[in-house]
C-alpha cells in the first residue's frame, strides 16, 4: 500500500513538472507570436498572447504551479534564452523598462489561480481573468514608468499619464483575451476533473 502511495506522488509531481514546462513554453511562443504571424502587429504594437497564457496558467494549474510556470520563463530567459519579446533574453533585460511586465506574470498566474481555487464557477474564471490582467498592467506600467525616469533616461515629455496612454492600444486585446482565458480556462478545467 506504501509503494503505491509513493508512485502515485511521484506521477503526480511529474505531471506537474510537465505542466509547468509547458507553460513556460507557451510563453516562450507567445511573446512573438508576431515573428510567427507578422499580420499579427496593429499600428505598430505586437499582439503578444504572454498576458493569456500567463493568466491561462493561473487557471488550469492553480497559483502555485501558475507562479513556478512564470518563474521558469523568467529564469530561461534570464539565463541567456532569447525567449523574452522580440527574442530578447539575458541577465541584462532587467534593466529593461519592460522587465516588470515578465515579473507581473507571476503574480498574474498566483493571482488568477487564487481566485479559482476558491471558487470554480464561470464567473470567477473571468473575474479572475479580468483582475489578473489588471494586475500585469498596473504592475508594468508603474515599473516601466519608474524605470524610465530612475534608470532609462525618459525624454523630457515622458510622463505618468504618456505611459498609461502607451497602454491604451493593447488594452482592448487584453480584456478580449482575458476574458476567453477565463470562458477557456473554465471548459479545460471540466474536463481535465474528469480525467483525474
């Protein structure tokens, strides 16, 4: 009884370390899905899919294995992989005034994971959707604003309202984004009950 207690832990944490891979993987994809689908850039902004599959992680692997996800692309990336927006990667994209949009994915994934292992109704998936995106773009934004201005020699004009304005074009993709995460995110989690 002991060693099929023990097998099943093992399979488990195997499963998981699979899922959190994969995760990291479609991130990976996601920040340039542009460099796959050029069609995919809109008045000069990249579609990026990294806030949908960061919020996606949340809600099929629950916070903690979302967040280990998130931690995962971000370390790959920091350990030289071009896996960051426009293949970019390395210790140096800290600096970057875009850095605290890949920190805000792991609280995005926590987050969204949170929400829904308290409650696993339609509703609560986009509600946690919605808040989880609302995190990665407050989170960005104010990092971004600050290291422009601390860090990144911002031009004189560059205020806290022009970096909210920069946010502005990819917003209404965000939110539509968002919110078939949570409708996609509810169906997957239905289905992979019933397989457990």
């Amino acid at each position: 009884m002991t060693t099929v207690t023990v097998k099943t832990k093992s399979r488990m944490s195997t499963l998981s370390l699979v899922y959190c891979g994969m995760f990291a993987s479609l991130m990976m994809i996601g920040a340039n899905i542009t460099a796959f689908a050029p069609f995919l850039v809109v008045g000069g902004v990249p579609i990026t899919l990294q806030t949908f599959f960061a919020v996606l992680s949340g809600l099929l692997l629950g916070s903690r294995l979302g967040a280990i996800s998130m931690i995962v692309y971000m370390c790959i990336g920091l350990a030289g992989a071009p896996v960051f927006a426009k293949f970019s990667g390395g210790f140096g994209s800290v600096i970057s005034p875009t850095f605290g949009f890949i920190v805000s994915f792991i609280f995005v994934a926590y987050i969204a994971g949170k929400i829904v292992e308290r409650n696993n109704k339609l509703h609560s998936y986009i509600i946690a959707a919605l808040v989880a995106m609302t995190v990665n773009y407050v989170f960005g934004t104010n990092w971004m604003y600050a290291a422009y201005k601390l860090w990144a020699a911002a031009p004189d004009v560059f205020t806290y309202k022009v970096a909210w304005l920069w946010m502005m074009p990819p917003l209404p993709k965000d939110i539509l984004l968002s919110i078939l995460a949570g409708v996609f995110g509810h169906r997957m989690y239905k289905v992979l009950k019933v397989r457990r």
